[in-house]
C-alpha cells in the first residue's frame, strides 16, 4: 500500500489529505503537526478568537473525528526531526517512518525581535499559533499599553483587536507609511484614518530602538525620534519567513521558500510543497503566497497531482483583513502598478484599482464586496476595464465584465 505523508497539520496539510481522500485515493496517509490540537484556521485566532467571539471548537477546520473516519492517521504534537530523501524515510520523535510520497505544508514562522533589543522579555508576544493567542489573552485588558512594531496587516489588525478592547495603543511602522511594501498610499491613507478615528496612535517613519525591562519583563520602549514609551507589553507584527529548515537539511533547492514547479514538486521528485513554504513558477518569475487561498488551492493541486493528474497550478490570488467594521478584499497582485484608479462605493464603501498602463493588475475593495468580485474576475479573465469607466459611480460594474 502506498504511503503519503504530510508534514505540517495547517490550512495546506488539512486540504492536501481531504483532497486526496476525496480524489479517490485508496493508500495510507499520515498528517503530521507540531502542535496538539486538529488543523485549525489562522485568520479568526487574532480577531474573533481573541475578542472572545468564536469558541475554540468554530476554530477547527474539521471535526477531529473526520479524520478517523477518512482513513487518515493524524499525529499531533509531534515533530519530525529529519527527512532521508535516498531513503524516504521521515523521523518522528525517534521513530522512523517510511513514505512514497512526502508532502511539506511547514508553514510560516514569524519574525521576532533580536535578543538584544530586548525580544527576549517576557511581554514581547507574535500572533501565529493558537498557543500565542491564548498565552496574550490576559494582557488584553482595558487601559493596558500595548505597543504594535509593524504597520503591516499583521500589525494592524492587532492593533484593531486592541483597541477594540480599549487598550492604549500606539503602532510604530520604519518606512514613511503603513502598508508601504502591499499597498498603494490611498489604502495606506483609508486604513491610518481609520486607526486614528479609533483611537490609535501610529507612528510612520519610526523604527524601535530599544525595548526597555525590569526584573526580565518588558517595562517600555525608546524609539528611533528618541521618545520613550511606558508599556505593559509589545506585540511584533513585522512579518512572517518560510520555514523551509527540514527541506534545506534534507539538501531540497530553496529559493524564497522550498522551490517547486508548477505541479508542486520539489528538486526531488517525491517530495512536494505548498502553502506559505513553498515557492513556485509565475510568468517570468517565482512566487510565494501567504494566504489561505494559496494554501488550499496549491495544497489540493498537490493532492491531484500525487493522485496522477499532471495538472499545472494557477495561481488567483486573493487575500483579506477585518479591522474594525471594515472588511477589505483584495483581488490580484499590485507589484509593477503605475497608477491607482479610486471608485467610490455606497455608504463610506471604496476600492482601489491597480493599474500598469492599461493592464488591471489588482483591487483593493474596503466593505465593497461587488467591486472585489468584479475586479477578481475580471483579473482572472484577463480583462481590463477602461479606468474612467471604473471611476465613474454611475457605471455598472457588471456591465464590464461584457465589455
């Protein structure tokens, strides 16, 4: 009997099995994951999660029993230690386990702080895991200090949950704006108004110098300007890397995450990566996305392949964020934008159309879910509407997915 074995219990892993059960395929697999609980979604662990609003159970992507029930063994709490790609073997905590097919779903780890400006004091938390989130939930009380580093969506959606709770926030972000290296200045300008009407105090054009403790806990912090900040914890949002440290140890190519080709294979031909790990052909380039969109559409593009479909991965990008009563949307890919194309929606709605030339390359949609879905089709035909008709309130923006 064959043999899959998946290593990483996340949004990749949990679709990557489901897929292959679903596809048909009658062999063994086994679905490995570091921590103790089934595979869960991310996104509402930071929101929902944290406010109080989604019970741990909502979290689950699928009952525990489900996978029981598919065939599927599911190791939790468990770290495998090394991959023998000649011997296609995996070691799990000691144990050796044999596969014809290994799938890496590892994931993405946070940035963290360096030791020496202090990101080793107790205070100084990342949002990933379920375990993060319950380890901060305490410090999220009213009138805490809280300093976000970060004025990604990472950081700013901490910094929504925060102040929600009325806590004292401020968010530091290096470069002149937040969502400098995502988005254009006319999201960056939406999102920091936004911030400040809640209460938000955001500091662009200024990095952390030093984080500053008593007796091994985070007491404060001295910024790049020089001014210094009273805190009772920090929470560090500048991004998240690849975790590709079995795939190097085991010799796989790296390249900006564990290199495939377009059907998700490795530089071994039975091992195959996807979701936030992995990189993988896009036009003249590679490409590497941290979304649960890329992470389920790559992981089951995966699971055919492996069940013998020979089938290219295509890759639609799609990503979201929820702060406050604001849901943006976001369809394409903005790199290589020249100009920005603003349509005002209904009722304080908005979006953002990305253009190179006269080539539609994404849309930012704030609570105008009919512009994103418009805009993510129109992208994913290859259309591209004429700007001043996407500007003008009055065109229909049906019509143009006719045109």
């Amino acid at each position: 009997m064959r043999h899959v074995v998946v290593i990483g219990a996340g949004q990749a892993g949990a679709a990557c099995v489901a897929r292959l059960r679903s596809k048909g395929y009658e062999g063994r697999i086994t679905l490995i994951g570091e921590e103790p609980v089934p595979p869960y979604q991310r996104p509402p662990l930071s929101k929902a999660y944290l406010l109080g609003e989604m019970p741990l159970e909502r979290l689950y992507l699928r009952p525990e029993s489900f996978y029981a029930e598919n065939g599927i063994e599911l190791r939790l709490g468990a770290r495998v230690e090394a991959i023998d790609p000649a011997a296609k073997i995996v070691t799990v905590e000691g144990e050796t386990l044999a596969y014809d097919d290994l799938v890496l779903t590892t994931g993405s780890t946070p940035r963290r702080l360096p030791a020496g400006m202090g990101g080793d004091l107790d205070g100084v938390v990342t949002v990933r895991t379920l375990d993060d989130v319950d380890a901060m939930a305490h410090r999220f009380g009213a009138g805490a200090r809280v300093l976000i580093v970060g004025g990604g969506y990472i950081g700013l959606e901490a910094a929504a949950v925060a102040a929600k709770r009325d806590l004292d926030v401020t968010l530091v972000e290096m470069s002149d704006r937040i969502l400098s290296r995502v988005a254009a200045p006319e999201t960056s300008d939406f999102f920091r108004a936004l911030h400040e009407r809640n209460g938000v105090t955001i500091r662009e054009g200024t990095g952390l110098r030093q984080l500053i403790g008593e007796g091994g806990h985070v007491t404060g912090a001295e910024l790049s300007d020089g001014t210094r900040l009273e805190l009772d914890f920090v929470v560090v949002g500048v991004g998240i890397v690849p975790e590709t440290q079995l795939a190097e140890a085991a010799a796989l190519e790296i390249e900006n995450g564990v290199k495939t080709d377009l059907q998700g294979r490795t530089s071994d031909p039975s091992i195959w990566a996807a979701g936030d790990c992995a990189s993988f052909p896009h036009g003249e380039t590679r490409l590497r996305l941290e979304s649960v969109g890329n992470a389920i559409d790559q992981a089951e593009c995966v699971a055919d392949n492996i069940a013998g479909a020979a089938r290219d991965y295509a890759a639609k990008p799609w990503f979201w964020s929820d702060q406050y009563d604001v849901k943006l949307q976001i369809a394409g890919l903005s790199s290589g934008y020249d100009r920005v194309v603003t349509r005002p929606g209904e009722e304080g709605a908005v979006s953002f159309w990305y253009y190179a030339g006269t080539r539609l390359l994404a849309v930012d949609a704030m609570n105008d879910a009919r512009a994103y879905m418009v805009g993510k089709r129109l992208i994913e035909a290859g259309k591209s509407p004429d700007p001043v008709a996407v500007a003008d309130p009055a065109t229909d923006l049906k019509a143009l997915l006719k045109a």
